[in-house]
C-alpha cells in the first residue's frame, strides 16, 4: 500500500472541476490495468493524493502513465506546453494497519488544511463522501475493500469509517 501525492510543476493549477471527473475515469483506467486498488483521494487545485494498494505490476509503469496522460490534459485544458508536474511523484510505502488509517484519514482532511472547506463532507474533491455513503461511489473507489476496514457489516462500517474520519482534524501531520 502506498500513499501517493504529485504535484504541479511550481505549484501551478493542474486541476479544475471539468479535470477532476476526467482524471477519476483515468485513475480507473490505470487502476484496472495495473491491478491497483484506490482507497482513498483528495484532488486539490494544484496536486493530488492517492491512498491505494498494488500489485506485483507495481506503482512506476502506472504512475508514468497516470501522469503523462494528465499533463497532457491539463495542459491542453490551461494552455501551457511544458511541465505539468514539478519532480516525479512522491510514494510512501503504508506499512501497518494504523499507517492506512493515518494516511487515509489525513488525505480526506487535506482540502480543510488547505483552507477550501470546513470539514471533508463540503468537498467534492475528495473520496471522503462515496466512501461514507453520501453519493454513490465511483467506479474508481475500491469500496468494499475500504469498508473491510472499518467492519463486516456495510451499514456499520461506513458509519465506523466516517466516524474514524470525523475525528480527525485539520491540523493534524502525517505520521
């Protein structure tokens, strides 16, 4: 499992709302022909963040193909013809039960941090309402792998999980 992030190239806008939906359907794309699973995302108007588990098929290939098909959508949508992103993206292998908490809950606080919402609920940015119930999930999400950590039951663990995520703050670092 790894958490994710790539960023714009001097912290430029890479993302819209026409991108966002865009990017998702790509994310699938990616997912499905490397064998990842997403648990988690926040697309933020200048990076993004990833919560997901691969395969023996690995992260690199993916990630290349992720980003290169994204700059040249978002640099077709904003007009630009250089980099897209700054360095190549970031992973951080998640490496216990409690490191995919953090991480999870941390990635769906990120537009709170970043002063765009109040709570992770206010965002369409985010994985954080299809993964609490509140619109239907996208194909994208591995919900039911998701919700595998937080009960058996579907009822009770998307209440588990959006209670677990509640509880976070904005404030709180990355561990």
């Amino acid at each position: 499992m790894y958490h994710v992030t790539s960023r714009g190239n001097d912290k430029q806008v890479i993302f819209d709302d026409v991108l966002r939906p865009v990017f998702l359907f790509e994310l699938d794309l990616v997912a499905r022909a490397f064998d990842w699973w997403i648990y988690g995302w926040a697309l933020m108007s200048n990076h993004y963040h990833l919560v997901l588990e691969i395969t023996d098929l690995g992260l690199a290939d993916g990630m290349h193909r992720l980003n290169n098909w994204f700059a040249k959508a978002s640099n077709a949508r904003f007009g630009r013809i250089n980099h897209c992103v700054g360095d190549r993206y970031s992973s951080s292998p998640i490496e216990s039960d409690a490191h995919f908490y953090n991480a999870f809950r941390y990635v769906l606080w990120n537009p709170v941090r970043a002063g765009v919402v109040a709570h992770p609920s206010a965002s369409g940015w985010t994985s954080y309402r299809p993964s609490v119930g509140l619109e239907h999930a996208p194909r994208v999400l591995a919900l039911g792998r998701l919700l595998a950590y937080f009960g058996a039951n579907p009822a009770t663990a998307y209440a588990a999980l959006q209670a677990f995520v509640d509880a976070g703050h904005a404030g709180e670092k990355l561990r």
